[in-house]
C-alpha cells in the first residue's frame, strides 16, 4: 500500500470525527476540544478501533500543535501582561500545581522522570477555555478577567519554560550547568525571537505589502508567515526547547501587523487551525488507550485533578488577595485560572512519544486536562457569579 | 527519528521554496506554478539535494493535489459550459491530443501503458493558467475566452474520464466489460456525485447555517465542506476513477453556497490551496530527476511538445472554426488551450507511484507541462493579439 492511499479515508474520518465532536460538546454544554477529544477515544483503539494512530495522522496531529500555538500566539497582546502583579499571580500559579504534580506522582509511585512531565503538565492554564467561558458570559471587560488573562498568558510563558527543562530531563542531559543553559537559551529565545519578529520581520512585512510583487501574489505574506511559524518551530526543537514554543514565538511576533494589500495571514492561518488543530484534539483521544485506566490509576487520576485545581486556587487566588483584589474576584481568578488545555496535552504527549511516560500517566494527564475544563465553568457559573 | 522529528525543517523549506518560486516566477514573467516546479527541481536530488521525496512531502503533496481540485471545482459554474460547440471543441481537443501523445510514445519506441499515460497526459487544459493569462491582459469578457475557458472544463472532465481508464489499464484489468463498467462508474458518480451535492448537501449546509449550532460554532461547516472533499476522493478511489476527480466533483457541488453566520469554506479552501498546492507543485519539482534527461529523451520532450501545442491549436481551432468563429478567435481558441498543467502533472505522478512509467516518461511530462504553459502566454500576447 502506497503512502498516500487511505489518505482520503483518514481526513474524512477524522474531520467526520471532529463535528461528532462539536455535536457532543454541544449537547453536553461543553467546549468543542472536550467533544472531540472525547469522540477521540471513542473511534480510537480504546473502544472502537476505526482508526490508529499511523504515521500520517501522527504528521497532521504534529502540524496541527504547531498551528494550534501560532494562532494562540498571535492573539497574545504584550502590552495586556507587563504587569507585576499579574506576573506574581502568574508565578505562583506555577510553582505550586508544578511542586503539587511532582509529590503526587512521587506519592503514588511513579519515578522522577514521570513525576516531573506531571508537574509539568499542571502548570499551564488553557488561555482559550478561560477565555471563552468568561466572553460567554460576559465578563471579558471585569478585572478578575483582565487578571486571569494577563497571568494565563504569562504561566503558558513559564509552562513552556518548564517543558524545555522537561524535555532535557527526559533526554536525561540535566545538571547545573545544562539548566544555566537551557534558561539561557530559553530566554535568549523567547526575548531574541520576539524582538527580532517584532522589530525586523514585522517591519519587512509591512515593507514588502506595499510592493508590486505582494501586489500581483497577495497570497506571498501568508505562505511566509507560516514559514516562518515553523522556521521557529525548528529553531526551538534544535536548541532543545519545544516546537510549540517556537510556533508561540513565532505568533507572538506577528500578532499585530495589519496588511494592506497582501491576504490576511491572520485569518488564513485561523482557517488552516480550524483543520488542523481539530485533527490534533482528536488524535489526542486517539492515542489514549483507556484500558491503561484500573482502579489504582483512576485514583490518581482523581486525586491530581483536585490538586491540580486546589494549587491552581490557592496559588493564584492567595497572590491576587495579596495583591489587593477582593475575595470573590480571587476565587474567580483562582478557579478562572484552574482550566489545563493544549500546553498540558502536549507535554503528555511529548512524554508518551519519547517514551519516558506510559499510557497510564498519558491518559491520566489528558483525562486530568479534561475533567478542570469541565469543572471551571461549572464553579464559574453556578456557584461563584451566583453566590457573591 | 521520530516520524514527527523533521516535519519543521521539511514544512519551512517547502514553504521559503515556494516563495523562491513566486520570486523566480516574477523575475522570468511566468506564473507562480512554473516558478515553483523549478526552484523544486533544483533543491530536490535532481540538483542540490536538500529534501527528497520523504513519506511526509508525499502526504502532503497528496493532500495539496485533492484541495487543488477541489478548489478548481468551486470556481466551476455549470451554466457556463452547457453549450454544445464547448463540447464539441473539448472533445475534438481530447482526442487529437490523445492520440498524438499516444502514437508519440509509441514512435519513440515506449510501451503500450506509458504511451497510453503520455496521451492522458496530453488531455486536458490547464484552466488555472489560462484564465489567469486571460485576465492579466483584460479578455475574459471575449467571446473567445468564454470559449476557451467552457471546453477547459469540459476538456478537463473528460481528461479525468481518460484518467480513470488510464488508471485501469495500469492496473491491467481493462477490456470491454471493464471499460463499460468504468464509464458507467465515472458518469454515475460525476452525475450523481453532483446532483447529490447540488440537491441535497447544498440545502443540508444552508439549512444548517440558520440553526443555532452553527451560530455557535461557525466553523462546522468549514470542517463539513472540507470532510466532503476528502470523502468524494475517497469514493471516487474506491470505484476506480482517481481521487482528484472526488476532489473536483465535490467542488463542483459546493461552488454556489452563500453563507450567513457560517465562515466562508470557499475562502477557507483557499487559504489551505495556498499553502498546500504550493507545497504540491514544489514537491512535483522535487520527484522530478533531471539525470533521466539523455539525448534521446530531450528530443522525445520536444517533439512531444510541439505535438501537446499542435494538437491543440488544430483540434480546437479548426472546430472553433467550424462552429461560426473568425479566424483570429479560432487561433486564440487554439493556442488558449494548449497550456497543460496540474491534471497532466498528477497523471504523470499517478504513472510513476504505480511503477507503469519511469523518471523519463515523467519528467518529459513535467516539462512538457512547463513548456506548453510558458509558450502559450507568449503566443497569445506577441503574436496573437498583436497581428490581428
């Protein structure tokens, strides 16, 4: 069989899959990652069998993060984070779901590798989720709202800060020195990357949009952004950070460049996400294997989603009343903050591919992923706007 | 190696090739395609050597060709083409090519299954390069471009019909039952798969776009669109006829929706078309090995050449001729489809992945393609529409 048979069958299924999704999520009142991650495990190896994870799907899946993590770099603003409080809030929403990950693990007997991808997965807040449950319900223009945005962006920040030790853990390559490096690198990235986007591409872009050659191939400024969001990529992985850093980079660079006569690059890589990070959510459900889920691993499960939201609630809650917000708005911050998304996946995905993880931690962390999103709304809407 | 690992290096470079082709193409006043082909050719192992044809390039490739025509499909309107002398130009431009391509191969000493590919390959006009040369000197309102563009696409039908013949001869399972029961497959799913979409599908999306769901979620029906492309390609594959043929029909079915909460799934195709036919007609470049090029072979591509551009300018401009067109009309109805493009190139490709034809069937075929498209622009604005 060719490489490219089946090709058809694959995207059709997986886009079939990808609207079962949306349905479910629809009819559960849920966010359309939850519907599609969840029909994942459905059509997967885990119950139904219809399709594996192949290579091909593995490649989309891949194409697919990094699209996902360009896009939500480019909806980031830098001037909405430069703020101190938000980076203490931020900080802390860190350190203790990481510490809170790493002893629970360690406390349920996994090794120091495993231990320290699950602390590392509960770092992250799901700016999207956050975000699309306070717009719904119309409170995007509050504070607390301000507050769990600014500091998500910043812990997504220091989440894939955290990864790119992660991933130097996993390759066991860490000591002093090589953490001195890895911050080194990562910062000289993050800062150097930014800037460099922000001061001389952008500026080349703009410069070129006006020329009769975007004028005659308006679609030219689109095919090099997305060039460039994996040029990035690849400059990340090379020097031992993620490729969903780079792609996040990359989107932070350009978010705010307006064209005249070029197609809107912004919009082009919002359609090629809606494809491709579709694919991705699903290829997550699909390479959970849930008979990895019995009774010790359930209980893990259990007991790491309320760590990893109580850690979420204290650390960023604590920091916010420290910082003068009221009580209800440090709760709502706290809890506004608890949802894990894309980044947790990711690493759990990152730990099963290179096999330093097991499907019992990967299923753990997605399913753990799953349930604070689900949760978050509901203590949104239900108790906290209701009862203060 | 991962599967993953790579896919940023393959995708950046695909991607800064393509806009070395968009450079190149400007620079020697030809279109985009043509630039891309070229710059493919010279990195992929026929020159430099920096990417080969890896399982990841084929994927995407694929991928690229099924949106390609799928995006050629939406710009098709029927009313366009139901008018009996198109057909009767398409047709005789079909088969005159047909047969000089063929009774070519077979002059040159090749056997009966490549010389039956180098006639398909001789079928159909490129649509996509026609018009654009049409448009860029302002005659698409003319009667003879109306012409033109009419037969293109009933030429390109009928050169997906001559491709699904091909297809069965490759396989070695073509006789008289066969090649009945091909045609009755080909117009049962070409009618059919049209009328399905037109009647049903259409109302289905449009009915869809006024319910809540899809105010709520307004991508479903990108998504939609999208999993009916590659589910047309995976029936028209699973009947015989070759995937494109799905992509197209699918398009044809789908070209006149107008949507109002809904995103716009013809602008959607479009982004993905720039990203992934680009990736397409690079990656043409790249399979292509210009070390098949020996003496013999040169003068095959340029007698072959000159039979593609005759063929034409004979078949269509004497029918246009019979059918009440003045000479100059006939001429440019003539040289206006001569230009080969995309469907050759992907007979071509179908050719060499089933193993029927080799590198210098092949990359007589690409340059072939490339040489009918960069003489006919030439043609038309030096000569035609400056003598008469």
């Amino acid at each position: 069989m060719s490489v490219a048979s089946g090709i058809e069958f694959q995207m059709s299924l997986l886009l079939f899959v990808a609207l079962l999704g949306y349905l479910l999520a629809s009819r559960i009142n849920q966010s359309a990652v939850i519907g599609e991650i969840l029909v994942g495990l459905l059509i997967g190896p885990s119950v139904l069998g219809l399709i594996t994870y192949t290579d091909f799907v593995q490649s989309i899946a891949h194409l697919g993060a990094v699209i996902l993590l360009f896009v939500v770099g480019l909806e980031f603003k830098f001037e909405e984070i430069y703020k101190a409080k938000y980076f203490a809030i931020a900080l802390v929403g860190v350190i203790l779901p990481w510490l809170g990950g790493y002893l629970t693990a360690g406390y349920f007997g996994f090794g120091f590798v495993p231990s320290v991808f699950v602390g590392t997965a509960l770092t992250a807040t799901s700016i999207a989720i956050t975000a699309s449950v306070l717009k719904e319900m119309g409170r995007l223009d509050t504070l607390a709202a301000k507050a769990i945005i600014g500091a998500a962006v910043i812990d997504d920040i220091l989440g894939l800060l955290a990864l790119a030790f992660t991933n130097q853990i996993a390759e066991g390559s860490l000591n002093y020195w090589s953490v001195l490096l890895i911050l080194f690198k990562a910062i000289l990235f993050l800062v150097g990357g930014s800037l460099f986007g922000n001061m001389f591409l952008n500026r080349k872009i703009i410069e070129f949009d006006s020329t009769s050659l975007a004028k005659k191939y308006p679609e030219m400024s689109f095919i090099f952004t997305m060039m460039l969001a994996f040029l990035y990529s690849m400059v990340a992985e090379a020097i031992g950070l993620s490729a969903i850093v780079g792609a996040f980079i990359a989107g932070v660079s350009m978010g705010n460049i307006k064209l005249k006569h070029s197609k809107d690059f912004i919009e082009g890589s919002d359609y090629l996400h809606i494809i491709f990070a579709s694919i991705f959510f699903v290829s997550l459900g699909i390479i959970a294997d849930l008979h990895a889920l019995n009774m010790n691993v359930i209980i893990f499960l259990l007991v790491l989603t309320i760590v990893a939201v109580l850690t979420k609630v204290f650390g960023c809650g604590l920091t916010s009343k420290f910082f003068g917000f009221n009580s209800k708005d440090s709760a709502v911050i706290g809890f506004g903050m608890s949802p894990r998304g894309e980044v947790a996946m990711i690493v759990a995905l990152i730990g099963l591919t290179k096999g330093v993880i097991n499907q019992d931690v990967y299923v753990t962390l997605v399913l753990m992923s799953l349930l604070t999103t689900i949760v978050t709304p509901i203590v949104l809407r239900n108790w906290l706007y209701r009862n203060f």
